[in-house]
C-alpha cells in the first residue's frame, strides 16, 4: 500500500531560532493529535543549516520525519557553498527534495541534471521527493499531461522497478505554486491519474498502484480534504502553509 505524505517545503524562511520553535510546535502537536495508526507520514523540509538542530527534535519511532529541500548532483569535490548527499546521510535525513519549480527556474536544473541528483539519493538510502508540474502557458495550449510525464520519463525511467518504488513524486503546477490559485481537485485527479497511468505503461499497474504522488501549490486547511480525497492524490507538499503548525496539522489530518 502507497503512503500517504504530507511534507512541508519551508523555501528560504526562518532564522534557527523561529524554524527551531517550529518544528517543536509541529512535533509536538503531531505526536499528541496524530496516531502512528492513522497512517500518515509527516516530513519537515527546513533549510540545511537547520537539519542537525531539527533532527534532535524529532523523536525515534514516530511517524515525522526529515527533509532536506535540495543536494548537489555530484558526490563530493571543488563545488563551493553546496550539499553533498553523503552529508545529508551523515545527519541523516530520510527525504530530500529535488527538482522544485523553484530551482529548475532559478538555477537552471533540467531533468538529466535532476535524475543525477535522484540516483545519489537512491543509492545512499535517502527518499527522493521528485517535484514536476507545467507552467500557465503549457496548461493553456493544453499539452500539460504531455509535458510532465516527460519530465517524469527523463528524470525517473532510467531507474529498475525496484528503485522507482523508492520515489515519491510531487506533482506541483507552476501556476498554483505560491499563487493562491490552486488545482482544483479534478484537475489534480486528471494529472495524477495521468501519471501513474504513464508508469504503469513502462513498470505495471502493480508498481505503479506503490507509487505516492502528492499534490503541491497553494494547499492549505481549506481545500487539502477535496484534494486528498482524490483516488490517485496521496498528500501533498505544502509551501506557505507549512510555516504555521497549525495550519500543517490540520492539512495532515486532511485523509
Ligand atoms: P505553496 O508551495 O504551498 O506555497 O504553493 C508549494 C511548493 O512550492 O512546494
């Protein structure tokens, strides 16, 4: 059975000291309110130098886990000012976000450059939360169900059944990212089901069926239920709303 998921991006926000009393205030809450049994995975996603001082705060045994929301494509070297992913083992962290919208737009990342990032992930036991999903200009010429799963074919079908089952996607509209403007619950349906109608031509329904594809832009407490409720939505990766505990917590108690 596929899980469900509900990761918070916190982008570039919080100084240590506020994303400290936030991740506090999520846990907190996520343990009193949330029982392992209602299935639900919780990732935090805060900036790296954030990760050793949340991942003390995040107790053994429970159903949160920690993010990162980048790492570099090569495994170690000259590269000045980046994150390897043997660093992010070290701590470890237990998912690591890769190819945002944000960081396809502002530096440049393309889906070969991504599926590197994916493989070093794979191969050191991290969980990568690939991120895809189509510009306003590609969903107006209608061609958007083509296009992401285009992304998802040059970043993702290089990898055995085996592996794919490691991956969880995030399917993120650029347009709804931050915007306020999000998918409606049948224009999400349609992408997801698209998707995971595109794996399952190349690995099977039965992997396919394994796969958890969230739902990210604008989700928040209000319309995460109709989201969810979704047969092929399992979650979501949530950006403005993961900065307030409250708000996180109620969309993960969306299911
Ligand atoms: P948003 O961001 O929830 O603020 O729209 C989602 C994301 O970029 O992951």
């Amino acid at each position: 059975m596929r899980k469900k998921i509900v990761a918070g991006n916190w982008k570039m926000n919080k100084n240590l000291e506020e994303g400290l009393s936030l991740a506090s205030e999520v846990i907190n809450i996520a343990v009193d309110e949330i029982t392992p049994s209602a299935g639900v995975t919780i990732v935090l996603n805060p900036s790296f130098v954030h990760l050793a001082s949340v991942r003390k705060l995040i107790p053994a045994g429970k159903h949160v886990f920690l993010g990162a929301q980048n790492c570099h494509h090569k495994a170690s070297g000259a590269f000045t000012g980046e994150i390897s992913v043997e660093m992010l083992k070290s701590l470890p962290v237990d998912y690591t976000i890769i190819g945002h919208s944000e960081r396809r737009e502002y530096f440049g990342e393309t889906n070969a450059l991504i599926a590197e990032k994916l493989n070093l992930l794979l191969a050191n036991g991290i969980t990568p939360i690939f991120c895809c999903g189509e510009a306003l200009p590609i969903r107006e010429a209608e061609t958007h169900l083509a296009y992401v799963a285009q992304q998802i074919t040059e970043s993702l079908f290089h990898l055995s059944a085996e592996d794919l089952q490691k991956v969880v996607i995030a399917y993120e509209p650029i347009w709804a990212i931050g915007t306020g403007k999000t998918a409606s619950s049948a224009q999400a349906q349609e992408m997801h089901a698209h998707l995971r109608q595109h794996l399952a031509g190349k690995y099977g329904q039965d992997v396919a069926n394994e796969i958890s594809i969230l739902y990210g832009g604008s989700c928040n407490p209000s319309n995460a239920r109709e989201l969810f409720a979704c047969a092929d939505v399992d979650g979501g990766l949530i950006g403005g709303a993961s900065l307030k505990a409250r708000d996180f917590i109620e969309i993960a108690k969306s299911f």
